[in-house]
C-alpha cells in the first residue's frame, strides 16, 4: 500500500449514565480506539475532541429527534494542532455536556448516536495539516446509547 494508505477503522464507543434528572448535565463520553500498529492522527472537528461546535449527534426522546440548539462553526483549513494522536492500541476520549445542546429538559426515554464519520484521519503526522480538499473521511461504527430522564 502507497503513503496515501487510510486505516481501515478506528473502535468508537459512548456512554452516558443510565439516568439522569431533569435540570441536571448530561454528560456524554466519547472514546476512540486505535487497533493498528501505527499512530493516527484524527481531526477533531465535528467530534467531541472540540467540544460542541457542530451537530454531530443525533439526539431523540421517544423516538422524536431533538434539534441541536449549539453554535455552527465555518472554517477554512485546518492547523496541526486540530489533530488528535492517537498511539498504536491506546484510547483517546473527551467528555461533552450534551444539554448544553440538545434540550434534555423534558422527562423520556433518550437515544443519543455519533453521526458516523470523522472528517479527516491520517496516518503520517508529517503530512499534516491537510487542506479541505485533501480530507480523508472514516466513517466509524459508534453505538448508540441510552439515558432516561426523570421528574425530581
């Protein structure tokens, strides 16, 4: 395989506790997992590794979707620095408060997903950073989890 090689995957999980109540912050942990022999550097855009600066979950209450309520960022390209390593079969993780951007004020049962893809992930940290139009998306399997929000 040639220097342009992208990895095949990255393990990607959530948890959340299993219930919270109404006023409190929910907060959501994202982890990333590398299994390959070699570093990889993932942008943090649209991922939790920024904090919530884009839509990049997919929240419901029974089955009926919660719209993002955050800000949108428009960028031009990115620096090094909007990179993650992520070393040969280590972890990296970030924590978000999902109500900060998903009204969670309403007591039901919550689904919340990671929209599947990373905009960018590399394997050589030479090459970074790279320009918009040389992205290398990975889309990442990501289970979804559950909370249930309770009347205090």
């Amino acid at each position: 395989m040639g220097q342009q090689e992208t990895p095949r995957s990255l393990t990607c999980s959530l948890s959340v506790a299993p219930r919270f109540k109404v006023g409190e912050p929910v907060m959501l942990r994202f982890q990333l997992t590398n299994p390959t022999a070699r570093p990889l550097f993932v942008l943090d855009w649209h991922t939790p590794f920024e904090g919530l600066l884009n839509n990049f979950l997919q929240v419901t209450r029974d089955g009926v979707d919660i719209p993002y309520q955050g800000p949108m960022l428009k960028r031009g390209d990115p620096t090094a620095e909007d990179y993650v390593s992520i070393a040969p079969g280590a972890s990296a993780d970030a924590t978000v408060e999902a109500s900060l951007a998903y009204d969670f004020t309403q007591p039901g049962h919550y689904r919340i997903a990671f929209r599947n893809e990373l905009l960018d992930v590399a394997t050589k940290q030479a090459e970074l950073p790279h320009t918009r139009d040389g992205f290398r998306a990975m889309p990442v399997q990501c289970p979804a989890v559950e909370t249930t929000i309770v009347t205090p």
